[in-house]
C-alpha cells in the first residue's frame, strides 16, 4: 500500500451511502454546507471528498460525526432543481483519508491522503478471486435483484481491488460492514471479507426461497380452500330456493326424453349431458356443451305441418296471391296432387328464373301458403364463406350451425318451404365454395343425411321444399343447376302489368298511405298511361313505385282540401303529377330508315329493343364497329359483312364496293355492354340496307344468329324478345324457323298482336325487311338465286363484258375498331 497525493478538497458528508473508487452515483444535496461544498469543488478541480456520516440523523455533522475514510470523487454532472436543491452525479476515484480539516464554517474543506492499495496477484489471491467470482454468479442468480448481464462485467476485472469495489457495491448488506471493507486496504482482505458476506447471504437467500415455496403452496392451498368454501356457502345459500345448474340439467335431461329425434341425435346428445354434468357450471367448456344441447333439443328433427291438402284451395289462394305465373301454379298443384295419393312424396326442388320485379320471392310465401306449410326465407346474395351452409365447428369461439340448421329451428317444423333467395348472387373466395356446400343440400338423393358441421350428426332435409329463385343462370355452377327443376318466369305484358296494377298495387299503395277508395279514382287510360310512357320493365316494382307517387300526390290533395275530396287520375292529367313522361309508346322509328334495323336482344331484366344502325363513307374497305360491343357480336358484324360480300351481285352491288368505303356498323346506348350472335341478321339486313339505299320497315324487328352462307340459327329468350317488340309497338317479328314452337310460349294477348314470320335464311329475312319498293327485286332475286349463285362463284362469271379479276380480299383483313 501506498499513501501520497494529498490534496485539499471540500468535503461532502453522505447519509446512509458509502460510495466506492469507480462508482457512479446520483446525490440529491440540500444542505446548505453541502451545496456549497459542491459549488466550491465547480471552481477548480471538481474533486470533493465523499465521506460517510456515522449518524444519518446528525444535521449538521462535525469531524467526529464523519469516518476518516472516504472516496475522492470527481462531479460529473450538476442540474440546480427550481426548488433549491441540486442534483450531482459523483463518479468515486481514488480512497483517501482525512488527515485534517481545514474549514468548517461555511462548508468543510479537508486535506486528504489518497490511498493506492497493492497491485501484486499471487497464486492464492487468484485462486480466491476465483472462488468470488463464482459465488457471486450464485448470489445474482438466486437473488435475481442484480441485472445478470454484471456476471459477465465481474468476470472481465482482472485488478483483484477493483474485482472487490465492482461486487460490494451489488450485495445487500448494512451501512458499517460497507465502511469496513472500504477501510481495509488489502485486496486480499477485503475479497475475503466480501466473500463472507456473499456466503451468508446466499444462505439467507436460500432460507427466504424455501420460506417462499412453503407460503406459497400454503396460500395456494390457502385460496383453494377459500374458494371452495365460498362456492359450498353459494350452494348452501341458493340450497333453500334452488340449486339453478342442477335444475338446469334435470330440465334439459326431461326436455331431452321427451324429444322425439333419431337414435344418433339422442345418442351424441346424452353424451354430451353426461359431460355436462361432470363440469364446473362457470367453465367456458360448459357453456359450449350447454349450448350444443340447447341446439340438439330445439330443432325439429320430426316435427312436421300437417295440413289437410285441398286442391281447389290451393289453387284459389295461388291466384288470388299472383297474376299469372301458369306454370308455377300448375307444378305446385301436381306436387299437391302426388303428395295427396302417395302420403309422402320428398319435396321437389325447383329454381324460378326470371328478371327482377316479376313475383319470384313473394311466389314463394304464396307456395307455403298453399300447401300449409311454414315459410323460411335465407338470402344468399353475397354469401361467401361454406361455414354459413354447413356451419362451423365447435372447436372456434362463438361457433353456430349454417344457415340452413338456424333456419329451421326457427321455423320449428322439418318440412318448411324453404326459399333460397338470389342463388345466382353467391361468390367464392379463401374461405370456401358456398354454391358447392348447396349440392349436398339441394340433391334429393343426398339431403336426407345433411350433416352440419356444428351438429354432427346427420339431418333429414329431403322433407323440405326448396325453391330458388335466380336472375339468370351463367353465373351458377352446372353440378349445382342439373339438382333444380327450372321455371322461367318472363316479365308480364301490359295488360297483366293493368290487371295487377288494378287488383293488387293500388289497393295495397291506398292503405299504406292512409287514403280511402272513395278519395281516389284510377282511371284505366291513366294506368295505361303510367305503364306505357312512365315504366319500361319486366316486373312491376318500378309500377309500385309509381303509384306510390300518384298515391301520395292524392294524400296532399285530400288534407288540403278535406276528406270529401276526391282525385281523379285520367291519361289528361298524369303528366301533372308524374312530370313528363320518360318513354316513348309505339313504333320505335317514326319513318322507315336506311341503314337502321331494329333487333331484339335478351337480357337479366328481360327483352329489349336493340337499334342497329350502318354508316357508309368514303374510305379503304375498313368495318368499324362501335356500341361496347362484345366478341361474340363482333364477330357476327364480320360474318354479315362477308355474307354481303358474297352476295354483292345479287343485291346490285359492284362486286368490289368494299375496296372504296368504309363501313361503320354502331349499336346505341354505348355504355351498356352488349354481346351474344342473335344480332347477325339484324346486322346482316342493316348492311343491305345502307350498301342499297332501301329502307327498312320501320315495323319489323328481327333475332337470329348468321352464319357465312346465310343461313338463319335459332336463339333463346324468345318470349322476352317478344313482350319487348310487344312494349315498343313491333308489329312483326323475324325469326328463325327453328324457333316456331317457342311461339306458343308467348301470352296469347301478345300472341295475337303479333305477326311471327319464321325464316331460314337471310334472303327471307331481306324480303320481308325491306319496304314494299324493294320487295320486287327481291321477288326476282329469290326465284333465280340458284342461277345467280352459280355465276357469282364462276370463273366465267366473273370475268364477263371483259372485266379482270382483281385478288380475293379477305374480310377479316380490313381494320376492326372496337370501342
């Protein structure tokens, strides 16, 4: 050991802390003396003397109130607090001791003798830092109070004073013992005294870690008992009135015998109420068991309507529901009929397809009314998980049946009608196919062992009658469609629009509104009016809507001029109320047209007109095609337009016309998509129209595909095609000949204003397209079109009165815009 370096530095006196060489500590000093002391310390060195105080209560401690033995340090870092105090961080450098005190007035200076311990590391001394290091390593883990990242820090000191200094000042011990290891100089005698100290703390350590398992399974067991006796003070409490889960069980055991339900059902189900009654009634196990239960017990597993079945009762119930609909009410009516002869019959699975408006939904309350049935209705537009048909599994938190399982425990009758409504609206994605989870639903042959993932067990659906319904049919699976009897419902024609609007929509809009009959008179010209120039639709909802209007211009009329007013509606005065009208009734060209065609087209709300217009300008032979025209009916442009070139001849045409013009064929209303090859002799008879200069009968509309030698292909959507030419004042209708029989599908009353000129070839299409002027060449063409085919595909033919034979120019090689 060596002592020199004396230095005269303030003193700082230390309350209940001893600070070591190489220490970082925080001090908060409020003594005045103190505070001084560190001031004076800022103005030379920042060297202070850092001593502890015998007495921590001393406030004002003199030189036998303070250990001769300190740590001069050095202040890193002074912050004044607003308050009056100021807050040091003092690093120790180097134990001193104090010699003598200079001042000790307005704060004490010391002269202090540094203290510079021996550095000499023998055999023994590194076996015992050894020794400390290790204990050490078991100090920190079984105290857990130091950070363990200090073990490795201990392990790297290699000076055996600083080794002692870096772990005294991590052990829990008094404030005395600190000061005597400060105060012994000797390293090899302070890491025996640290070494000492760290032993019988482990021990203590030891003796606190037993002492902590035993309180700790005492309180465990302590709380358990607490519990316990808790929940049987409950018990006996509620024992006096009613033990509510025993009551709950007995009454789901007595509610489970008298279910009548299959053997696999009771089975799983008495299963499951055995383990209910094993489990505590506040686990969350048991409110999944008792809810599985609940689900078991509720569903009507044989509980079935049984109404008498009355035909005649039926079928009066059917029409006074619905206008219409023949062949609906004739399938519901055969299905009562087998059912009554054979006692039991599974229940057919039928799928109206129609555009919107026309009655599909409602249908099917009027068929659970019919046949005394209850009625169930699902939506599946946008349904796209499989989970909602077939349910999930119980293992998932807040698990349920499918739809069809809720559904019915609702209804609370096994053979409800059952409505699948806008089964072509469902979608797919990550979580499942639902349109492929309906195939075991909707197979006769497969439901009556339907099994929902919830339940588990099988279901008899085929007691049910399913009926869909659906806009159109591309966007539904064919596995799925080939499992439903189709019935297509086409829109209603104007005087099934006039008698439902007369039965059914005014009365209903009256009474919705508050307005009594005698308030309000319909003429028949004005709902005439309503249907013809204010609605253009298949269905009737934008009817409804309508007359909701008028209904509700009534009920002002009536509170403003009292409850003996009465409004009349006539064709006159509907424009007052509606505005002006929004459609235009009757022939769809005032004039007969060159170039413009009118078709007929086929769409998810029913039939349309379709205008098809042709332009010819001066150009290189290029078709222009515009109007959002799909591929299809681009290509049945360019098919016309080839079988025009074909017959260039026979319609009086140079035979290289296209070589000069350029044809423009365009489709109004571009924003609306169109496609599909019904369009191709309208197309076809458009071109003639436009290469010939002969109008075209504004009175006639057309449908029917094309093909390169003429000839005429049937299409569908027949009868829509026919309502619409019906709705827009057509008077003759074009069609192919294979198509004839689908006439007797259309209404009678539109039947019979109709005239149906079946052709099977375009030549025929031309003829009775064309305007009276023009039906006499064509007159001559058709009785000599064999002769005429044969010289326009002759080589003779073609080069008559010497005229040469340019190349073939392919159609298709001309330039096709599409916009």
């Amino acid at each position: 050991m060596k002592s020199e370096d004396k230095n005269s530095v303030p003193l700082l006196a230390l309350r209940e802390l001893v600070v070591f060489p190489q220490q970082v500590v925080p001090l908060f000093v409020g003594r005045e003396k103190s505070v001084r002391a560190i001031e004076e310390s800022q103005k030379e060195n920042k060297l202070i003397m850092l001593a502890a105080q015998k007495d921590a209560r001393t406030s004002n401690p003199g030189p036998k109130d303070i250990y001769e033995t300190g740590t001069l340090g050095e202040v890193v870092q002074l912050i004044r607090l607003a308050d009056g105090p100021i807050k040091v961080l003092v690093e120790g450098k180097q134990r001193a001791r104090i010699n003598r005190y200079e001042q000790e007035d307005e704060y004490m200076v010391v002269e202090v003798e540094e203290i510079h311990p021996s550095t000499e590391v023998d055999t023994e001394l590194k076996a015992l830092m050894r020794s400390v290091n290790t204990t050490f390593e078991s100090y920190v883990k079984l105290g857990k109070k130091v950070n363990p990242e200090m073990i490795m820090q201990v392990n790297a000191i290699e000076d055996p004073s600083r080794l002692a200094d870096a772990i005294v000042v991590q052990l829990n011990i008094k404030l005395e013992d600190k000061q005597e290891i400060l105060e012994t100089i000797d390293p090899r005698a302070r890491l025996e005294k640290i070494l000492a100290h760290m032993k019988s703390e482990i021990e203590i350590l030891q003796v606190e870690k037993r002492i902590r398992s035993r309180v700790k399974k005492q309180m465990e067991k302590t709380q358990k008992e607490y519990y316990l006796n808790e929940q049987m003070r409950a018990i006996q409490k509620e024992l006096g009135d009613k033990d509510d889960f025993r009551n709950e069980v007995q009454e789901l055991e007595d509610q489970l015998q008298a279910k009548d339900m299959p053997e696999e059902a009771r089975e799983k189900t008495e299963k499951e109420l055995r383990k209910l009654k094993m489990m505590s009634p506040m686990s969350a196990e048991a409110t999944v068991v008792r809810n599985y239960i609940d689900w078991m017990i509720q569903l009507p597993w044989n509980e079935m309507s049984e109404a008498e079945i009355d035909i005649d009762k039926a079928r009066s119930i059917l029409e006074g529901d619905h206008y219409g609909l023949e062949k609906v009410k004739e399938r519901i009516l055969e299905y009562l009929a087998v059912q009554k002869l054979v006692g039991k019959v599974k229940g057919p699975i039928l799928c109206l397809v129609g555009p919107p408006g026309v009655g599909k939904t409602s249908l099917g309350k009027s068929i659970a009314k019919s046949t005394g049935r209850e009625f169930v209705r699902v939506a599946l537009g946008g349904v796209r998980d499989e989970a909602e048909i077939r349910g999930h599994r119980r293992t998932y938190i807040g698990a349920l049946p499918g739809k069809i399982i809720q559904s019915l425990k609702k209804a609370a009758k096994s053979n409800p009608v059952f409505l699948l409504d806008e089964i072509d609206k469902m979608s797919t994605d990550f979580r499942g196919d639902p349109s492929s989870a309906l195939l075991e639903v909707l197979d006769p042959e497969q439901n009556g062992t339907f099994n929902d993932h919830y339940l588990d067990c099988d279901y008899d659906l085929s007691k049910i009658m399913f009926v869909c319904t659906a806009n159109t049919l591309h966007t539904i699976p064919g596995p799925l469609m080939d499992r439903m009897e189709l019935i297509r419902l086409s829109g209603y024609t104007e005087l099934e629009k006039l008698a439902i609007a007369k039965k059914y929509l005014v009365p209903k809009q009256l009474k919705e509104n508050g307005i009594e009959e005698s308030n309000v008179n319909f003429e028949p010209s004005a709902l005439t009016q309503v249907v013809r120039r204010y609605t253009r639709e298949s269905g009737v909802r934008s009817l409804e809507r309508t007359v909701a209007t008028l209904c509700r211009k009534a009920a002002v009329e009536v509170v403003k001029h009292g409850q003996d007013h009465t409004v009349t509606f006539s064709m006159d005065n509907v424009a007052r109320y509606l505005g002006q009208p929004k459609f235009r009734y009757g022939i769809s060209e005032e004039e007969h047209q060159i170039g413009t065609t009118t078709g007929l087209a086929w769409t998810e709300k029913g039939g349309e007109l379709l205008v098809i217009e042709t332009a010819i300008l001066p150009g290189r032979g290029r078709l222009q095609i515009t109007g959002k025209l799909g591929d299809v009916m681009q290509e049945s442009a360019r098919a016309a337009l080839s079988y025009v070139r074909s017959r260039a001849e026979m319609l009086g045409l140079p035979r290289y016309f296209y070589d000069k013009v350029d044809i423009h064929v365009h489709v109004p209303e571009g924003a609306i998509p169109k496609d599909g090859p019904s369009a191709g002799i309208t197309m076809a008879t458009s071109l003639v129209s436009a290469l010939t200069g002969i109008p075209v009968d504004r009175s006639v509309a057309m449908t029917g595909e094309i093909t390169l030698r003429g000839n005429v292909l049937p299409i569908g959507g027949l009868k829509e095609k026919a309502l619409a030419a019906h709705r827009g004042g057509i008077t003759r209708i074009c069609l192919p000949k294979e198509n004839e029989n689908d006439i007797e599908d259309i209404p009678a009353t539109v039947r019979n204003e109709l005239e149906f000129i079946p052709v099977s070839h375009v030549d025929e299409v031309l003829y009775e397209a064309l305007v009276t002027e023009g039906r006499e060449e064509f007159d001559k063409v058709l009785d000599n079109a064999v002769m005429r085919d044969e010289i326009l595909f002759s080589d003779n033919g073609s080069k008559e009165n010497g005229a040469s034979t340019p190349p073939v120019k392919d159609p298709a090689a001309g330039e096709v815009v599409t916009h």
